[in-house]
C-alpha cells in the first residue's frame, strides 16, 4: 500500500540531454522549502554502475561526494547547495541498484517461486526506494536521469505511472525540454518539444507542468499555443530562459507563480516565502565587483583544448570557487590547465595568475605536471590550495626539492620507490570501505583534529566552523591528536601520507597541521609564513561542502589572500 499523505513530484526531461533537470528540481524543491514544507528530493540515474564513483569524470562529470560516503551523481550536489541539506544514500538510486537488488533477492528466495520480471518487480523495487526518500516529508521531488524515449529509463516512468494510477491527485509530473532558435530562422521551434511531449504520452503519463529550456525567453501567445498542442494549461508552461547564474532559477519560476500552482494542485496552502537571503545573494552575485582574481587550476581531467574543455569534471570545485569569490567581492576569471600540457610544455603555461588549485587525481598521468605546478606555486609564492591528490603531491614536491629525497614519489605512481612519501595502507574497516577486488577507500566523512597557532586553525576558528575539544574530553574519548580544534571533512582516496617521514618533511618547515583523532592520518599540511604567504593543503574534499550562502573557510580565505594586493577595478 502506498503512503498517499506525501506528495510526489515527478520531473523528467526531452528533447537532449545536459537540460539542467537538476536546477528545476532543486529551484522547486528550494521555494517550496521556503514556503515552510519539508522537501525531499531524489535522484533516480539509468546506468548500471551502482554508483558514480567508477565513472570517469571527463565522461559523466565529477562524482558529488556525500556526507555518508555515497558518490553521487552531480545534480546531488545542487540539491545540497539549493537547500543546504546533506544528500546520501536514499536520496540517490541507480538502476545497477535496483537490478542487484531484485536479482539478489531472487536468489535468497525473496519472490517466493514467482517468474521475477520487470513489471511488476523492477518497477515495485523503483516505488519503494521513492517511498523510503518520501519518508518524513510533505512532497518529495524525484529527478529522472536521461531522456524521454530512451530504453534505459522506461521502468523509471512505468513506476510514476504506477505511482499516480494509484495516488490520484497526490502524484505530479513535470516536463523539462528544449526549445531551439536556429539562428538562420531568427524565432522558437517548438516542434520537438511536442514530439517529447507524444513520447511521454505514450507511456500513460500526462505531464501537469511544462518547463521551457532556451536562450530566449518566449511570449505568453506562444506558451498558451505550446501548452494547448500538448494539453497543458497556459498557465503552468513555465519559462526557464539561460541565466548567468543557476542560482536565480528559483527567482524567475518563483516570478511565474511556479511553486503556488503546484501547491494548488495539491490542495496545499500557500503560507508565507521566505526569499529575502537567497535574493540578495543573487544580487550580490550580479554586482559589479572590487576586484578580478585569476585562478588556475591545474587538473588531468580536462578533455579537449580551449572550448572544449569539460568544466563539469571538476564542477564541485568551480562551484566552490564561485561562492568564495562573490563572498569577497571579488569577479572569478578562471583558468584550467592540463598537467600533462604543462609536463610537455613547461611551466610557463600557468603565467602569473593571482591563486593555484591543484585537486583530485587518480594514477600516474599528469601527476608529474602536478608536482610541477606545485613546485612553481611555492617558488613563486603563489597562494596555493591542495585538495587531496594536491596535499599529497605537495607532500612529494616539499621532498624532492626541499628535504632532497630526489626519488620521492606516491607507491600510486611508484610502487618501488625508495622514499614513499604516500603509500598504500592495509585495510582498516574503522576508516575504510572495500571498494572493489583488492581495492580498499576511505569515503565521506570524517573527523580532523586542527594543530593551535596554525594556519587551518585560524581560517575554521576564524569562520566558525570547529568545534573546541577540551583537555578532559580528549582523555576520556582517547584522543591523542595535537591541537583543541576539531573539524569535519569528506574523504574520497586510497593513499595516504606515510608517517616514516613526518619528522624529516617537519624539520625542514612543513607544518603537519592536522590529523586524525589517533594521530594516524595526516589530514592537513601547510608551509609557515615566513616560507610562503599562503600555502594550505587538505586530504579531504571541502569543495563538496561549500555553498553559496555558506562559503566554505579555505575557499574563503584562498580567495581572499589571492585578491589581497590587487588594486581595485
């Protein structure tokens, strides 16, 4: 039986894919958040891996790491950031999940001798991972991976069929599509969202609310046309025109009536919106700002040259840097440089920009460009942050060209190196998950103790984000960590620093400035002042937590340090 006093909201997608479903899902559950009701959301994706984590980034975008160790599809990460609520494991399903969950049933006599099918069995097991994201909410908000008409996600629309066959007037469904203005016509075709339209239609499925994707904004006339071809009400066909920034998406539909038509239909009242600190954000946003600072980020997960290249890969980090800099007043002009460009071409390519990122990687290509980049940030006193691959190769470069251990290297790239700065460690199931055959990662989050007097002591005190540990409490909970200060981070690696070397990298100035409770990982390293101005790296993944009403504290002060000297615009 299912549960009718939750609301359901169905959004799917047509025409192409990269529509930003996500944004429309996010922007809904966002103002209807606002209006004083509990929202959910969940992201249901077609493929068959049971997460996002063994997918290559340049091919389905960077991996949104959640709080409990999911890696999720990015559109988590913009459910995070528009409703400043941690996403995990129930907000995220895949159809490799729901697969192995049906076949492993199966096998343990779950269906009690019936043939196991697609309907009813797939499509039940769909319903009720929508049924468990549902609980505790009034509406829940359930995002559709891919396209309408594509194979792989026809049981996703048979359960919304299911779903509002049997919950009339409690089930809702949204249709995202692309309208197209050729150039050489000069005006809108909506043609192909009709076609979407019959698509959807013919699997039993009658869209209550249209949202137009386009770079042009279209007229009322068009929109009741468009909405009586596809027997919607003029009303509900929504515009979502380009706009500079997402996050004024909530805005534009909160202007149309958006989230009030939805509550009509589900005979919910209306209460009071609540947009006052999301609206000056996004005036803050459009603003004419102080300053422009220059940011390079030097990564291997960039595919083609110039246009082409693939931003999405690190999009959690753009996004990060994009709330530090509208924090600090400060214009973002951004430069993504392929470390294995800078292996063949030197360092000359990175120029003289104002802050350098050096973030997640896996293997040993491009890692090289990376040591190199590091090496030019700290010779160059370049305000520098690392973000886990970062910290370590930092930790490699200060080594090799500091300490003198010219063969210093990670085991990830050198299993026989005499000096393994990073090195593989047994598995440990306190910190680590088996990811796969012999594969072992630390995943989400997890506590960091923060030296005194250091640099990553003052940028979390400084913002609030730590929490202060007395003496008496350490003792009691056995934590031997230096420092009163302890934080929290997500975790996405298998390597890690190797202690042998902590004293020898320590006696030549790095500052080992944070660790684990029982001192046994280090977590963050930076260089004092008196040998860089700002040089701070973390093996966590504070990208992942940054939002913009609440900008994360390294991406704030990185910003901030590598827009101090610069004149105002």
């Amino acid at each position: 039986m299912i549960a009718t006093h939750t609301k359901y909201i169905f959004v799917s997608g047509g025409v192409l894919s990269g529509l930003g479903k996500g944004v429309v899902a996010a922007s809904i559950a966002h103002l209807l958040l606002n209006r004083g009701y509990k929202v959910g959301v969940i992201k249901c994706e077609n493929y068959l891996n049971i997460d996002s984590g063994t997918i290559n980034p340049v091919e389905h975008g960077d991996p949104f790491l959640c709080e409990d160790g999911l890696e999720a599809d990015m559109d988590l990460g913009t459910y995070e950031r528009f409703l400043n609520k941690e996403m995990g494991h129930k907000n995220f399903t895949t159809m490799g999940q729901i697969y192995k969950t049906v076949i492993d049933r199966e096998r343990s006599f779950g269906y009690n001798g019936e043939d196991v099918e697609a309907i009813p069995h797939v499509s039940d097991e769909i319903i009720n991972r929508i049924k468990q994201a549902g609980e505790g909410n009034d509406i829940i908000i359930i995002e559709l991976g891919g396209t309408a008409g594509e194979y792989q996600n026809m049981l996703y629309y048979e359960a919304c069929r299911i779903m509002k066959a049997k919950m009339p007037g409690n089930v809702l469904n949204i249709h995202v599509s692309y309208v197209p203005m050729p150039h050489h016509l000069g005006e809108p075709k909506t043609m192909p969202t009709q076609l979407s339209i019959k698509t959807v239609m013919s699997m039993g499925i009658m869209p209550e609310f249209l949202v137009l994707r386009s770079e042009a904004e279209l007229d009322k006339r068009r929109r009741y046309i468009l909405g009586l071809k596809c027997n919607v009400s003029g009303d509900n066909v929504i515009m979502a025109r380009d706009l500079d920034t997402i996050y004024e998406q909530p805005l534009l539909f909160a202007k149309q009536n958006f989230d009030r038509n939805i509550l009509k239909f589900f005979h919910l009242n209306y209460r009071h919106q609540r947009l006052g600190a999301w609206k000056n954000m996004v005036r803050r946003i459009r603003s004419k700002k102080a300053k422009t600072v220059e940011i390079v980020i030097a990564g291997k997960y960039f595919s083609g040259e110039g246009e082409y290249s693939l931003s999405d890969t690190y999009h959690a980090l753009i996004e990060a840097l994009k709330h530090a800099s509208w924090h600090n007043n400060a214009e973002l002009k951004l430069r993504v440089i392929s470390t294995e460009e800078i292996e063949k071409h030197g360092v000359k390519l990175i120029g003289k920009p104002h802050g350098i990122v050096v973030p997640i990687g896996w293997g040993s290509r491009g890692a090289e460009g990376k040591v190199m980049t590091i090496q030019y940030a700290r010779e160059k006193k370049i305000p520098y942050l690392g973000l886990c691959y970062g910290m370590q190769l930092a930790c490699v470069e200060f080594a090799r060209n500091v300490v003198g251990l010219k063969d210093a290297n990670t085991t990830e790239i050198d299993p026989d190196t005499k000096n393994p700065i990073i090195h593989n460690i047994p598995m440990t199931s306190k910190y680590q998950i088996i990811k796969g055959k012999g594969t072992s990662m630390r995943l989400g989050a997890y506590d960091c103790y923060l030296k005194d007097k250091t640099l990553a002591s003052s940028i979390y005190q400084k913002y609030n984000q730590a929490e202060l540990i007395s003496d008496t409490r350490k003792q009691k909970e056995n934590i031997i960590a230096q420092g009163s200060l302890k934080i929290s981070e997500r975790h996405r690696h298998r390597f890690e620093f190797n202690n042998a070397y902590r004293t020898t990298l320590e006696e030549k100035g790095m500052i080992i400035s944070g660790t684990s409770a029982d001192d046994f990982f280090v977590e963050m390293i930076e260089l004092p002042r008196s040998m860089h101005p700002f040089f701070i790296a973390t093996q966590g993944h504070p990208e992942y937590k940054s939002k913009p009403l609440q900008p994360h504290p390294l991406f704030t002060e990185f910003i901030r340090h590598a827009a101090r000297d610069i004149k105002h615009a």
